[in-house]
C-alpha cells in the first residue's frame, strides 16, 4: 500500500513511471514484484538481475525471467573488466558474454501463462530459502553431535524426538497439513540430524 501511494503522488507530479525489479539483498522477492505487476499492469517493468544475485555468474539464467513472467526488459550491469570496476565488480559480466545472450535468445517465445510462471518463480524462491534453513539446521546438529560426543551421550534422544514430533503433528493440524506428512518429513529431518551426529 505505500509503494502504491508513493507511486500514485509521483504519476500526479507527471514523471514518468517504470519499475525494476532488484531483489531483496541479492535475493528475488517475486511475491512482491507479482504484487506490483498485478495492480499496475500498466507500468513498465524490468529486471535487474545484477543486482538481484550479486554474482556475475548467475546473471545470464535469471534473464529467462524476462519471457517467462512476460517482464518488458532487463537492467543488466556490463563492464569490459569487472575485476577492475570500482563498485559492484562479483555482478557485472562482459560485454561478450551479454552480446552472445542477446543473440541466442532474441527469438524465446513467450510463456503462455505468466500467472502460472510468476506462482512458480515464488515457489522456487521459497524453496531456495527452506534448503538454506535446513541446511543450517543440520549445522547445528553437528555441533550437537560434537557437544554430546565430548559427554559420553547417545546421538539418540527417543524423548525429545518424541516431544518435537508431538509439537510439530499439532502445528500441522492446525495448519491442514497431515500427520502423515508431518512425520514422514520430520523423520527424514530427523534420521539425516543423527547421521551427521
């Protein structure tokens, strides 16, 4: 509501308008960036996907947004030595690499269902972000397992696992998930946890 608001009183001054989708600290936030593309359709849009990663060399595979989520264009940071570039050097590719992209994808058709793409760019994002936590989960069960060792205890704790279990099937019900699925995806969590232990 506030990006809209802000928007509103800019387009009343006469400027101009036109979005660029950037991310969220060299993440995408396509929730949001859908949000804006479905209450102004009107407005522009471009990606930024430089700024989006922070890595050059992730730059050119996030550019197939652009036909997928039928997006208007790209804001693509390019530099004839990104080594020696004085700001933003690990995103920028050469101008090569962005003439050689241009030339086998200036003919990409278009996606079909742009609704169907945007829902299924958020669940990549989501599920970027559910490896990452499970990944640093596990981290700290190695520790765990580094703590118990020095204390002569048993990686396995029934008890525990029983109350997490316990705790999680409860939640899910709350929430329309099954028990079985709740067990089936806590068990798998949980016998990886002991096997790093």
């Amino acid at each position: 509501a506030l990006w809209l608001g802000n928007l509103m009183r800019i387009e009343a001054a006469g400027v101009p308008v036109m979005a660029v989708h950037r991310g969220c600290q060299h993440r995408p936030c396509w929730a949001m960036a859908h949000a804006v593309r479905t209450a102004r359709p009107d407005i522009p849009m471009l990606l930024d996907p430089s700024h989006l990663t922070g890595d050059a060399s992730r730059v050119l595979d996030l550019m197939t947004k652009i036909s997928e989520l039928a997006l208007d264009g790209a804001m693509v940071e390019v530099h004839c030595s990104p080594e020696s570039a004085l700001s933003d050097s690990q995103q920028q590719i050469r101008p090569e690499q962005f003439a050689q992209w241009l030339a086998s994808n200036d003919k990409r058709p278009m996606t079909n269902d742009q609704t169907l793409a945007w829902y299924r760019s958020e669940i990549d994002e989501l599920d970027d972000r559910l490896w990452d936590i499970l990944l640093q989960r596990l981290r700290v069960c190695e520790q765990i397992g580094e703590w118990k060792h020095a204390h002569n205890i048993q990686p396995l704790q029934p008890e525990r696992f029983r109350q997490i279990m316990n705790q999680r099937t409860s939640w899910g019900t709350e929430h329309d998930i099954s028990p079985e699925t709740v067990s089936a995806i806590l068990s798998a969590i949980h016998s990886e946890s002991l096997r790093r232990q």
